[in-house]
C-alpha cells in the first residue's frame, strides 16, 4: 500500500492535536486485517505520539510541561527563533508504529494518537503507511 497523506491545521503556537480518526481512515483504507501502521510527521518543529485521550486536560499538561522544561527564550543560537520547537520535536518523535489486527488500530482503552504542534499555527502534513507483517 502507498503511503497516505492528510493535512492538520494547527492554530497555537504548541498543541496536541487528536488525529486518531484520521490514522484509522487510512488503515481501512488499506483494507489490511492484520499488520501494523507507520504514522510519521515529515517537520521538523512537529511530531506524534500515543496519550490518554480520555482527558483534554492532559494535552494540556504535556504541552505546559514541555514549555517550563523547554523554555522558547533561553539564549538558543538557531537564527529563526524557533529551536526550542526543534527540540520538543526531537524529544517527542518524528514517528509512531501501530500494530492493526482485525481492521483496527491497537490502542489501550483511553489511547489516542496526537498530532504535536511546536511551532504553529501552520498546515502540516501527517504521512501513513500501512503494511502487512
């Protein structure tokens, strides 16, 4: 299956976005029982991670926690401004890789996949691929 691309619109300049509908969009797409689902953030001021989905307030959390370790001003030589965003980034990640059996993505009862803004608001593109084992 090819790789499988949709747009996040971000309006903050850091955010989690709840993209967990659109991943699973992509795995029906592919109509693979059984496998697993590469999602990956092709920026390198944005990432994607698996959280509790259940409680806006943790979205929150992750972000407030992320701003106080890493501050936006904190004398960075990065010409454009933005290097604590290329840091949140590396720290949180580029990619996930979700196992999928019976059509749907393996998740815990209250997991989610997030869409991470760290230097927004921007349109951003989320790449799937889907794959049998």
């Amino acid at each position: 299956m090819d790789i499988q691309q949709f747009e996040v619109a971000t309006s903050s300049r850091s955010e989690l976005i709840d993209i967990t509908t659109e991943v699973q969009k992509a795995v029906d797409a592919s109509s693979f029982g059984e496998g697993y689902c590469l999602v990956f953030v092709p920026h390198t001021t944005a990432a994607v991670t698996i959280n509790e989905g259940a409680d806006p307030a943790v979205r929150r959390d992750i972000v407030a926690e992320l701003d106080k370790v890493i501050p936006w001003s904190d004398g960075y030589g990065h010409a454009e401004g933005n290097s604590a965003a290329h840091i949140k980034t590396s720290l949180v990640g580029s990619s996930e890789l979700i196992l999928v059996s019976g059509g749907r993505l393996v998740l815990g009862t209250w997991q989610s996949v997030y869409f991470c803004e760290f230097d927004g608001p921007r349109r951003r593109k989320v790449q799937v691929r889907v794959a049998r084992f």
